[in-house]
C-alpha cells in the first residue's frame, strides 16, 4: 500500500512538472525541480528495487514532454538515485539537514549537467549562473518550505487527535 501512494505522489509531481512549468520557475530563469526532490527522498527511505525502476520511467516521460534526448533523464537520475542509495548508509535519514544536503547536492549535480550538456556556444552568465547555482537553491528553500508545513500539520493533527471526544 505504501509503494501505492509514493507511486500516487510521483505520478502527480510529474504531471505537475511536466504539464505547468511557469509555476515552478521564478522569471523562467530559476527552476524549482520537484523531481529531484522527490528522486531524493525516495532514495533515502525506499528500496533500490524500487525507486531505480520509477525513476527510469518519470525520465522517459520526462524526456518525451521536454523533447531532450530520450534517455537523458532516465541515466542522470539513475546516476543521482544510485549515488544516493550508496551514501544513504552513512547518512542519518531522520534529520532535516541531511536530507537538505542530499536534496541539495542532487539538484546541485542535475543542474551543473544540465547547464554544460545544454548551454549553448554564447549563453549569457546570468542565465548559467541561475540554472546552475540559484535553482538549487530554489529547490531546498521549496523543500524546506514543505517540510516545515508537513511538521506544522503533523503537530496540528497530533494535538487534535488528542482532545477528549465528547459522547
């Protein structure tokens, strides 16, 4: 059930990124990549057997809208997801900083391949500089935005959960 719902989730986030874009860029040069976000944490918490074939799939679909290379996305998120599923053993998975320094590091990895396999002969700095730096950036102020909301909801939840319910 709960490979269900991360596959729910998943399929969700990629018609999100895939369908409405200028929701998540801010002046189409900084980039919020959702994916990534969620490729992270699907490393960090789920089994390889898993997360390796789901994120093969969302970078083919990926890379049919977008009309990269087909495969593209499908091998760099590959690289990242197993990378991370390495490292995940001398990660600690419950603290929010680690998961900001892996969330950060793989959209860091992702738009520094990006920025050199798809920067044309004269692109401008600003534009490099944003895909490459500000975007992560972007992307771990988006994730601890959520997070801090999902803790907020939790508490709410927990705390009414707990009143005495009148007969």
């Amino acid at each position: 059930m709960i490979y269900f719902l991360w596959t729910f989730i998943l399929f969700i986030s990629l018609f999100l990124s895939v369908t409405f874009p200028p929701i998540f860029s801010l002046g189409q040069l900084v980039r919020i990549d959702v994916i990534i976000v969620l490729l992270s944490l699907y490393s960090l918490y789920l089994s390889p057997l898993y997360t390796l074939p789901a994120f093969f799939v969302a970078g083919l679909v990926i890379d049919s809208f977008f009309m990269t290379p087909l495969g593209y996305h499908s091998l760099l998120f590959l690289c990242i997801s197993y990378a991370i599923i390495i490292a995940k053993g001398y990660i600690f998975k419950e603290k929010y900083l680690f998961q900001i320094l892996v969330i950060s590091m793989a959209a860091f990895l992702y738009r520094i391949t990006d920025t050199f396999i798809f920067m044309a002969r004269f692109e401008p700095f600003q534009k490099s500089f944003c895909n490459a730096v500000l975007s992560p950036v972007a992307t771990v102020i988006f994730y601890s935005l959520i997070y801090v909301l999902v803790m907020i909801l939790s508490k709410a939840v927990k705390r009414y959960g707990q009143r005495k319910q009148t007969p």
